[in-house]
C-alpha cells in the first residue's frame, strides 16, 4: 500500500493567476488611486500554486508585467529642477517609494468623460450614471447642471447648496494587518484552507517582515448640505 501511494504521488496544485486586465477591474472599484501594495492584495487574491514560493514569484512576475503595463497611469508630479533624485526611479528623493499613487487609463477617461459632460451645455444623448467616476466629482457637476437650468433630484429647497469637503489621511499598518485584511475578503475566504495559509505566507514573502509598517494613504470625499 504504502508503496502505491509513494508510486503515485498527489499531482501539484497548478499556477493559476489572473490576467493584467483581471487585476486592475479588480483594483479600480476600490481605489480612485492605488499603491502598489493595493495591487498586491488584489494580485495575491487571484493566485495560486502549488507552493509559497511558487506563489510568490507568480504575484512579483504579475505586479512587474502591470506596473509596466501601458494601462497603468502613475500620479507622481514630475520632478522639479535642483531636485535630487533617486537613482534606481527617477524620482525626488522627498517622494518614498509608498507615497507614489498609481491609477488606471481606464479610469481617467471615466473621470474626463464625467467632467466633459459636467460641463457640457448640449447634454443630448447623455445621462448621468452614479458610479461613473470619482465621487468628488459630483459637486462640479451638480453645480454645472443648475447654472444650466437642469433639475437636480435630491437637490432640495430644504437644503443649502452641496459643500464638498476632502480629507487626506494615511493608515500607517504592519504587514500582518495587511495579510489579516486580505484573509477577510470574500475571495480569499472562499478559498481551500492549504491554499489561504500559501497565499498569506507568499504575502508575507512579498511585503516584508510581520511587523514592518506600510503606508497606505487615502482620501475620504465628504459631501454635506446644511438643512434651511
């Protein structure tokens, strides 16, 4: 018996990882702009192998073919002169690798059409869809449409006008946070429980140490209206 079974041995779990196109549908919903920690979480959520650093090589071959992909956007203002820059990007020394935002061609011209259309006198043929693009964006359209003599449902008389607000923050997190947040996501928790501990340890693999910090910044969109 026991020689049967060491004569057939179980067959690898296969590589299976998703495409660039898979990983930034899956970013740009989450995030107007994204660190690349970010696109490791969604990366990370849609692989497997048959072990952790089989895992892991596939997430760091997917992150490298997307950052190079002609649909990633970086949001890095260009350097100035007499700034010093870093030798391995190109980049001031002032900006840290985790500060660079990135977002998607995608997205950009899902903003650029929400605002051609905010500001757009001949509206034939358009409407409106929630979603289309970032939230800030609803103030200048609001106000595009009512200097244009176009109802605005849920504009009321009993409200003042749509003040809208930002408010940048950063959520300093180590690693092992990180990976607990990861392991809530309905798609890693769906997965076989071998599979789930090969995706945090490659995770783990690909971040840093447990207890190395990551800097994620965010920025809360807040719109209020004082009631008359």
């Amino acid at each position: 018996m026991l020689a049967a079974v060491l004569g057939n041995p179980a067959t690898p779990a296969p590589v299976v990882r998703p495409s660039i196109d898979d990983v930034l549908l899956a970013v740009e919903p989450k995030y107007a702009e994204w660190a690349e920690p970010q696109l490791i979480e969604q990366i990370a959520a849609r692989v497997t192998g048959p072990d952790p650093a089989t895992i892991a090589a596939t997430i760091e071959q997917v992150l490298v073919e997307a950052m190079a992909s002609a649909e990633v956007v970086e949001l890095a203002p260009p350097s100035e002169p007499g700034d010093t820059l870093r030798p391995p990007d190109g980049r001031p020394v002032e900006m840290t690798p985790s500060a660079v935002r990135y977002t998607s061609v995608r997205h950009l011209q899902r903003e650029l059409a929400v605002v051609d259309w905010a500001t757009s006198t001949n509206h034939r043929g358009h409407r409106a869809v929630p979603g289309a693009g970032k939230t800030r964006m609803l103030a200048a359209a609001v106000d595009a449409w009512q200097t244009a003599g176009i109802v605005v449902f849920g504009a009321t008389s009993a409200f003042d006008d749509l003040v809208a607000d930002e408010v940048a923050w950063t959520d300093h997190v180590t690693v092992e946070v990180v990976v607990q947040r990861l392991a809530s996501h309905s798609a890693h928790r769906l997965l076989e429980p071998d599979q789930s501990a090969a995706v945090n340890e490659a995770l783990h693999h690909e971040l840093g140490a447990p207890t190395d910090v990551i800097d994620l910044s965010y920025t809360t969109h807040i719109f209020t209206a004082a009631q008359r």
